[in-house]
C-alpha cells in the first residue's frame, strides 16, 4: 500500500463481519481509541489485537453509510476540550465486546487540553471499506453534538489527507459562529446563566468575567505555599529549604523553643513507619537530659557511656598496636600478639582481650593502672601500676579458674587420673622441654628432658602382669 495513512480491517474483525452476514445480526461498532504509537507513526496491521499505546477510548458519536461510496461506513467521534494533552498518531474501531474490528495511523496532531493555553474539541473521523454495509449497525449523530454539521462539514479525512491544527479550529470557529446567529445568549452576571468571558489575570477584581483552570491552580498554589500567620495552627508536615529552621527571640543568633512546662520531650517521628518516638527528655527538677529508646549515642565517632555501662562493646575502638604507650583512661580492645615482648606466655593462637586502664592514686599526675583480661583456655587477669618515667612487669592475678598454678611449683610430677594432662601441664613421657616457652620447668630439669613415668601400657607396648587397664598417667606442672 502505497498511501501515507490508511485504516485496515484486523483478523478478528473480518471473521466477525463475515458471521454476522452468515447470522443476519448485525456487527455492533461501538467505541473509538486513540493513542499515540508511543511517540511514532504507527504501520497498521492485521494481526493486531489493540493499539500500540491507547490513550483514550470513547463511544462513537456517529456510525453511517458514505453517501458517495456505498462500500464505505464512516465512524466519527468528538474528543472534548476538556481531554487532551497527548499527541494522535494511531486510532482503532472497537466492538461492544472490546474486539478491535479496525485499525489506523493518523496523521501527527497534537490534542491540547483546557489546562493549557490553548484548548480546542478535536473531531477523529476514521473510514473501513466493508463488503455488505448491512452487516454492521449503524448510529445516528446526536442533535446536541452534530446540530452544526453544515457549518463546519467537509472535515478532513484521516484515511486520505493530513489534517491541520488550522483546518479544525477554522471547523470550531465557524460552528461556534453558527450557534451565535441561531439564538440571542446574554452575558453572565452573578445572579443570571449567560456567556462569559475569560480572564487569566490573577488580581483582577471583575465580576463579570470568569478565571481559567490554570489561574485558579496558581492562586491555590500561592495560596497553598503561604506562611502562616502568629497564631495559626499548622496541620500536616512543614519542609523547609536548605537554610534551614531559624526562631528568633531576644538574642538574634539564638534558637528559643517555648513549652508549656519546664520539663519537656523531643519527640522524633519516622515518616517510613509513621510513628512518634520521645528520643530526649529534660528533666527540669534534676537539671538532667535523658536519652530515651536509643541504642548507642557516639560524638566524633565514639561511643559515649551511659548509666550503667562498662564501655565494652563494638564501637570501644580500634585494636592497640602499641601498649606500652601512654593511654588515656578508658576500656581498649587488643590481641595477644601485640604483648610477645611483656606477656610471652599469652599469645598462643593471638587470643583476644581487653585492656582497662584507670587514673591511678599515686604521687605523679602519669602513676597509672592497668588491667589486662585475656580468654586462653581459661580466663587470666593480670594488673600493673605504672609512674610517668617507667612501668612495672605484668602481675596475674589469683582466681579460682588459676588457684592451682600458686599452690604447686613447676617441675612436681602428679598422679592424673584422665588420658589427657590439663591446661598447664604436660605428661611426662621423657619428651625434651621447650626451654623459650617453658623456663621454669627446664630450670627444674637440667638436661632438658621431662621424667618418663608412664605406666605399663601407656605407649611403651608393655602389659600390665593381671591384665587390667591402665587407669591414670603421670603428669608435671609446666608454668
């Protein structure tokens, strides 16, 4: 097909016209679409079951018969002034059973509405070529909507020739000039119906003429935006620009809340689960300020104590990296591993532990204190007093977890009556003695080795005479 824009009849449709000239019952052509193609001029097709992109649909204000071209039904729709604001690029016929029958391209026409600042009524005539008129129910135009018809007929054709915004509005005026000459219409006044005239100025003081929709809609956002007055009571939510709240009183550089008592509660909401929450107190009594429904309060990244707390936590801070330096009086969290050079006997898999350090009470402003709490096997607490100029060797600290390693002395062997020695002693099968790790016990055995005192059968193949199992194992205290 050659033409530019033309109207096809779709698959469904030309089964549907085909049975009801089989039936006699006539095809009921109800309603007119359009759209916009999503932006582009559309290529009709058969197989089409809608429009590319609808942006109206309506009831067809007349169904007839092309008096010059009895082969040709006509359909033919009013889109209001009042619907608008997209651009027609294609238009569809659909049926009582939203079946589309036919299917167009239109000519680029951009349909304003009456928010705009121009509006006009938009007439979409759209023609199918049929094999029996009869097979479709035809609808007569309505005297309301068509009355006017010889003052504006012939329109354009969107099958045949491109219509232009000039074309229609030249077909408005005429019909609206038409509709003059037939009755004699009175201005509009405040009390009497009549014609009016529009006016788009917001300040005028006129009573004879009528605001258009955008005019009023500037007035209500003025009027929306205002600020209140002294006195007034805001509902709602109140969004301020990028300077922010600003509340002057006596003192111009001050921010003055005003309350009906001398205790009050800031109290926060959450938009997202639209719920209030008191977050801060005043109590006026006490001269306190009480932080309330809040899981950590930090100021420069630090987590601020509260009442309560031991200042252990996640937030206490980084690692030390260098004990030995002075440290201010709070709660540190180290690695074994950074103490080989002072805690030697403690850095076995780089066990975690705190460090606590506290303002001592000595003669010197740097006399301090520290407590060191690791978790080998066993927890272990040791403390030391340090002065400004030097500080003193790590002491532990005697618990019921290590009461055992103050009672015996290193290097006494011990009946133990399990298979494995516990945490501090090694068993004594005559292996050499790690004299780094163990100084003491190798202080204890001069040439370096643990005393072999394995029973019969504890990995020397050696049975017992009467056959029993070997039920303990000798043990020595290694630190």
């Amino acid at each position: 097909m050659n033409q530019t824009y033309y109207t096809v009849l779709t698959q469904k449709g030309i089964a549907l016209l085909d049975n009801a000239t089989s039936l006699g019952v006539p095809l009921k052509i109800t309603q007119m679409a359009v759209g916009d193609g999503n932006g582009n001029i559309t290529k009709p097709d058969v197989t089409q079951t809608e429009l590319v992109h609808e942006v109206r649909r309506a009831a067809i204000d007349k169904l007839f018969v092309d008096n010059e071209n009895p082969c040709q039904i006509i359909a033919e729709q009013v889109i209001p002034e009042t619907d608008g604001g997209w651009f027609i690029h294609e238009i569809g016929l659909f049926d009582d059973e939203n079946n589309l029958i036919a299917v167009g391209n239109y000519p680029a026409t951009y349909k304003p509405n009456c928010l705009e600042d121009s509006s006009r009524t938009q007439v979409i005539r759209m023609v199918i070529i049929v094999d029996n008129t009869e097979a479709i129910e035809l609808k007569n135009e309505t005297t309301e909507v068509f009355a006017a018809r010889k003052y504006i007929e012939p329109r354009a054709d969107a099958t045949q020739t491109t219509a232009t915004q000039k074309y229609v509005n030249d077909a408005i005026t005429a019909k609206i000039t038409a509709h003059e000459k037939s009755t004699n219409h009175p201005n509009a006044t405040t009390s009497n119906k009549g014609f009016v005239q529009l006016n788009s100025e917001i300040d005028s003081k006129l009573e004879t003429q009528a605001a258009t929709p955008l005019e009023v809609k500037k007035v209500y956002d003025v009027a929306n935006g205002a600020v209140k007055r002294s006195g007034d009571t805001m509902t709602g939510q109140l969004t301020l620009s990028s300077n922010g709240l600003k509340i002057n009183n006596s003192n111009n550089d001050s921010m003055t809340l005003m309350t009906s008592s001398d205790s009050y509660s800031h109290v926060f909401y959450d938009a997202k689960t639209q719920r209030s929450e008191s977050k801060l107190d005043y109590d006026s009594t006490e001269n306190i300020w009480q932080f309330k429904n809040v899981k950590d309060v930090t100021i420069n990244d630090k987590s601020v104590l509260k009442a309560g707390d031991y200042g252990i936590g996640a937030n206490f801070g980084a690692p030390l990296s260098d004990p030995e330096k002075r440290l201010l009086t709070g709660f540190y969290g180290i690695s074994t591993d950074k103490f080989a050079s002072n805690l030697p006997k403690f850095t076995y898999n780089n066990c975690s532990a705190a460090l606590a350090v506290y303002g001592g009470d000595g003669y010197y402003n740097g006399h301090v204190e520290q407590l060191y709490v690791t978790d080998y096997e066993l927890p272990r607490l040791f403390s030391r007093c340090g002065f400004y100029t030097r500080k003193r060797a790590w002491v532990e600290t005697i618990t019921e977890a290590n009461i055992d390693r103050f009672l015996t002395p290193v290097g006494v062997p011990l009946p133990w009556p399990k298979s494995k020695p516990p945490v501090g002693y090694l068993e004594c099968n005559g292996a050499n003695i790690d004299t780094e790790k163990y100084p003491k016990l190798a202080y204890a055995y001069w040439d370096n080795k643990l005393p072999d005192l394995r029973n019969w059968d504890n990995s020397r193949n050696k049975d017992r005479p009467d056959g029993k199992d070997i039920t303990f194992m000798y043990i020595v205290k290694a630190e």
